[in-house]
C-alpha cells in the first residue's frame, strides 16, 4: 500500500513562529515528530510519503499516489484536517486521524474513515493489518498507556531537516502535576513515561548522521515529569555532546520547580540547554490555587526564574488570564511581573476550557460552557463565560500585549536580561545565522516602523553585551514575530458580548 502521511499548516499563533521563520530561511519551526515516529511503525512493505503542508502544499498527485491518507495533529488544527480530509474523501481516498486532535474532538468519524484515539504503538499493527484486508474499524482506541521502549526511532528519511528551525526528540510523556485546565494529563496520564538513555542517544546519532547540526527542541510537556530518570539521562546527553564536538544545543518546557533543583539546572547546562520554557500562568496565587498549579505557590517566582537564568538559560514562559480568582488589576500585574523578571518572549494568552479537561468537565456543569475551544488561545472568542465582564477580559488581554510588545519596551527588557545572561555554550555560526541577521537589520532597521528602537538596541547589544550578541539578535527576530501578531490581534475587532 501507498500511505501518505500529512499534517496540517499551522495557524497564526505564538507558538508557530511564522513571522520569524523567513528571517533565517526556514518554513517551519519543527518537523511532525507524531508523524516521524508512526511511520517505523506501518509495515515494513508499505511505501511512504510524507506531506507537511508547512513545508510544501498538498498536490493532487500526491492524493493519486495514495491508497491510504493518515493525518495528525492538535486541536489547534482542527479547521485544517478537517478541510484536509474533505479534499481526500472526495477522491474516494480512505482516510485515518490520530494525534491529540483524536482525543479531543468527539465528532471526527463524521470526516474521517478511521480514528485512532490514544498512542500509536499499540494500535498500528491492527490497523495496518485491518486496512489491507478491507476490514478496518471506524474507531481504534488504545486500551492502556505503552511504556516508551516500544517507541521507534523517528523516519528522518520523510523530510528534509533544512527546512526547518529545529530538530525535535521526544523522551518522555506524561506530567505528575494536576493542573486544571491541562489536557497533557488527560491524554498521556500523570506517570511520566521515558525512554531510556540508550533510546535518546541513538536519535542523537540519527540527527548527527542526517548532518543536522544547531537546535534540538525536547518535545516533551515536562522534561522533568520525572527528575530521578532525567539525572540518568542528562550526563549521557552531556558526554555524547562533548564527544561530537557540541553539535547541538537543546531546549524543552519544564515546571517551575526546576528552580529547586540545583543538581539538575547543573547537568543541563553541562548537557548544552540553552532555553526552557515555563507554564508560569499567573502572579496572582489564589489564581494558581484555583488552577491547582500548586507547584507555583509559596515561592516567589521572580527568584525562581532569575535562578533559572542564572545557569545560562533563557526562560520562555506561558501566561494566562480568564481565571475566577483573577482581580481587576491582573493585567497590571502580569506587565509588571513579566518586566521585574526580564523575560523575552512572554506568551500569554486567555484561559481555554479545553474538551475533557476538569476545567471543561467543571464549567460545564456550572453551565457556563459557551462552544467548543478551537485549542487557540489566542482567541478573542471566549468558549466560557468567565467571572469578570467578558469585555473587560479581552480588552485588559490585549492591553498586556500592547504593553509588553511595544519595541521600547520590548528591547529594554531583552537588554535587561542580556544584563545577567553568561551563556554557556557559543555554537558556530552557520550560513542561516549570517541570513537572519542581514535580514534584521533590512527589515527591522531600515523598513522597520520602530528603526530607532531597533538600532538602540543593536547598538548596545552589540558593544555591551557582545557575549550574547547572537542571543540578542535571535530575540530581536522573534520579537518581530510577537510583535507582528500583537499588532492584528489588537487591531482586530472586538467579539460580540456573552453573557455574563
């Protein structure tokens, strides 16, 4: 069988990068691990064919070249996969979904021959054998949690790496925390799952082999689900990375509580992890009480991130409002914490009530359950009707993007973390980084509407803080990204009131 694999473009969110991708030449952020990593797992017989829309658009002959589409990806690509299998349908193409949208989108046999529901690696063997005998089932779900031995190396044969950003690994699955609004528990369980050193290794190998050379993100939704595990692996990571000459630099996305941890902030840095991004979510501690995101409580979290800061990391950080306990001043609040913690690239956006989470199961019940969330938190349309005027919400959200992203503001916070940055690990600088800077300099210097700015903050970084001065670069790149969307989310127009 033919069996093409394709996933879906990504929308205009923080997380996809698109305004900042052209300034070094790429057209996507990351490459589809999901998709890598189930196609070791068809058989062995079955051609494949991998389309990442990101990458290349979905031709028709790619459609005939098909006998079977399987499509993956996150609720935040609904729209998208379900156009997708419109287009595959029509031609009488039999289709299958999977990924996290599986698990959160209860209407998806509606467009799909096939779902699978739950991790791949007890599923495909079935499904593979079903699709060749004509008798595939119209929904596979996976009866338990596999342990990540089984997992594959990804099909790196699928793609070619130079299109993107970053390379991707994933070595574990699952958080311990509890979060309210967190569907990550719901999907994948709160016992992380890891994958041994020896497994983590020989996708280091493979990428080495591939001639990739530069960032590597750890895909996981907490690197540190499980600490003792993580200790195992890091000195291994770190020696195999000197012994090939640190070839790569990594980051991922933790808990906060990596603050605590000294040992383990020592063996990423020794193991070359230059950023981490943090669900930091809220100033406001009865907030966080509320989310049950107690690993954020009782601390103070400026320290906690400076102390993360100090190892040579940059932090990244999530933030929410929309919370019950949220006060009038949040908005203030979330500005003036983001600015006293000099953290870059702040990603806020509005709470989600997303499907199966015990946010969603609790408003529902509450009966304040507008719509299904399109997984976008971006999104002006509220799903929930929350405690404070809906209006105000929205109105106060983007007051914080105005503020945080205006250039001046932008800068002076990135020279402020520059200011106590010593990073740990130069790489040399290869031909995409020479391209992202030329391009600064013409589109955010010359034709930038903030020129001014731009060339204060160039000029410091590069006669103040030349010890980072690539950092500052790569930060003034991606602020042009938040930037970009800051100003049409704000220009947008407002959603009509809900009723409160």
């Amino acid at each position: 069988m033919n069996a093409l694999l394709i996933y879906p473009e990504w929308p205009d969110t923080y997380w996809s990068f698109k305004h900042a991708l052209p300034f070094e030449g790429k057209r996507s952020a990351y490459p589809p691990l999901g998709l890598l990593t189930v196609a070791p797992l068809l058989p062995r017989h079955w051609k494949k064919r991998l389309v990442d829309t990101n990458i290349r658009q979905l031709t028709d002959a790619d459609l005939r070249w098909a006998d079977v589409a399987l499509l993956s990806g996150m609720l935040v690509h609904k729209q998208d996969l379900i156009r997708i299998l419109a287009r595959c349908r029509a031609r009488g193409l039999r289709t299958v979904i999977g990924g996290p949208v599986a698990s959160s989108v209860e209407e998806l046999p509606r467009y799909a021959d096939h779902v699978v529901i739950g991790e791949a690696e007890d599923l495909m063997a079935e499904l593979a054998a079903d699709l060749e005998r004509g008798t595939a089932k119209p929904v596979y779900k996976a009866s338990q949690l596999p342990g990540l031995d089984r997992t594959p190396l990804p099909d790196l044969s699928l793609i070619n790496p130079r299109y993107y950003s970053a390379m991707a690994i994933q070595y574990s699955r699952g958080c311990p925390f509890n979060c309210e609004f967190c569907d990550i528990i719901e999907i994948y369980g709160r016992r992380p799952r890891t994958k041994s050193p020896t497994q983590v290794l020989a996708e280091l190998d493979q990428l080495y082999d591939r001639r990739w050379r530069g960032s590597v993100f750890i895909v996981d939704d907490n690197f540190i689900g499980n600490k003792r595990k993580v200790k195992e692996l890091l000195p291994a990571v770190a020696d195999w990375n000197r012994r090939h000459g640190r070839p790569f630099n990594f980051f991922t996305e933790a808990s906060l509580n990596l603050a605590d941890d000294t040992e383990l902030l020592s063996m990423m840095k020794d193991a070359c992890f230059t950023r981490v991004f943090l669900g930091i979510e809220t100033p406001v501690e009865a907030s966080l009480k509320e989310a049950q995101k107690m690993q954020n409580t009782r601390r103070s979290l400026v320290e906690s991130v400076r102390r993360i800061q100090s190892y040579g990391l940059e932090v990244m950080a999530g933030f929410i409002v929309g919370f019950d306990n949220d006060p009038e001043d949040v908005f203030d609040r979330q500005v003036e914490f983001i600015t006293e913690s000099t953290i870059p690239l702040a990603m806020v956006g509005l709470l989600l009530a997303l499907p199966g989470t015990q946010l969603y199961r609790r408003l529902l019940k509450e009966g304040r359950i507008i719509h299904e969330s399109r997984g976008d938190n971006m999104d002006l349309h509220l799903n929930f009707i929350p405690r404070m005027n809906p209006q105000r919400l929205v109105e106060g959200y983007r007051s914080i993007l105005q503020r945080i992203y205006q250039p001046e503001a932008y800068y002076e916070r990135v020279l402020r973390f520059l200011e106590r940055y010593k990073p740990h690990y130069h790489r040399r600088r290869s031909a995409s980084d020479y391209l992202a800077l030329a391009r600064s300099i013409l589109r955010q210097g010359v034709l930038g509407e903030a020129r001014s700015s731009y060339w204060k903050f160039f000029i410091q970084a590069a006669t103040r803080y030349r010890h980072a001065f690539d950092t500052a670069i790569t930060l003034a790149v991606m602020g042009h990204h938040f930037q970009t969307l800051t100003r049409m989310l704000c220009s947008a127009p407002l959603p009509e009131p809900v009723s409160s």
